[in-house]
C-alpha cells in the first residue's frame, strides 16, 4: 500500500501542475486531491481484501480514532484564541491539550500501556 501511495501521492504534482498551466482555477487543484484520495480508498481497500484484513475495523480502529483527535483539535485550537496570554504561552498549551487527545483518545489501551512502559524505562 505505501508503494501506491507513494506513487499516487507523486502523481499529483505533475498533475496539479498541467492543471494550472492550463489556467484552471485553483481550485481544481482540491478536485484533484479529492480524486486521488478516492484512488487511495479504492487500493487500500481492495489491498485489504487481499491480505484479508477487514476494512470495517480499520474505520473502527484507526480512522474513527484520527478522526476524534482532528475534531477536537480544531476545536482547542479555536478555543485557544480565545485566551488572552502570550503566543508561545498559546501553543504550547495546545501542543499539550492536542499530546492528551492523542493519548486518550488516538490511542487503543494496548498502546497506551506500550506507551507508558517507554517511558517509565527511560
């Protein structure tokens, strides 16, 4: 999958590059990416049912999981404007709360425990 991936994501530069030499509108070039995540999804599917994983748990375990931690990070990163302190104060106030969301969130208990053993032993 990341070969196909690699090549895919590769593609979009000449792709996005003929497409503005052409004077499409920029935003043809978010067409494009929409286009090749969808060529993605496609493979990564059909990859999946190759090695016989199931696509089902993959939405359940991993995208649902990333999808979480994006929401709320948007949502603390909104909420940080609204805190009247110093910039550096700011990010590294979200840099904690977003860290938090990854491990609470982001993280299955297997890999959290995995984690916390990493850290304890440096």
């Amino acid at each position: 999958y990341q070969i196909v991936s690699s090549v895919v994501n590769v593609l979009i530069i000449p792709v996005v590059w003929i497409l503005l030499k052409l004077s499409y509108p920029l935003y043809s070039v978010f067409f494009v990416l929409v286009f090749f995540e969808f060529v993605l999804w496609i493979a990564l599917v059909r990859l999946a049912r190759l090695d016989g994983l199931s696509v089902k748990d993959y939405i359940k375990h991993v995208l649902i999981r990333a999808f979480a931690v994006t929401v709320f990070s948007f949502i603390c990163a909104y909420f940080s404007q609204l805190i009247s302190a110093h910039f550096i104060v700011k990010v590294l106030l979200l840099v904690l709360m977003i860290l938090a969301l990854i491990v609470f969130l982001g993280l299955s208990g297997s890999e959290r425990k995995s984690l916390l053993n990493l850290i304890k032993r440096r």
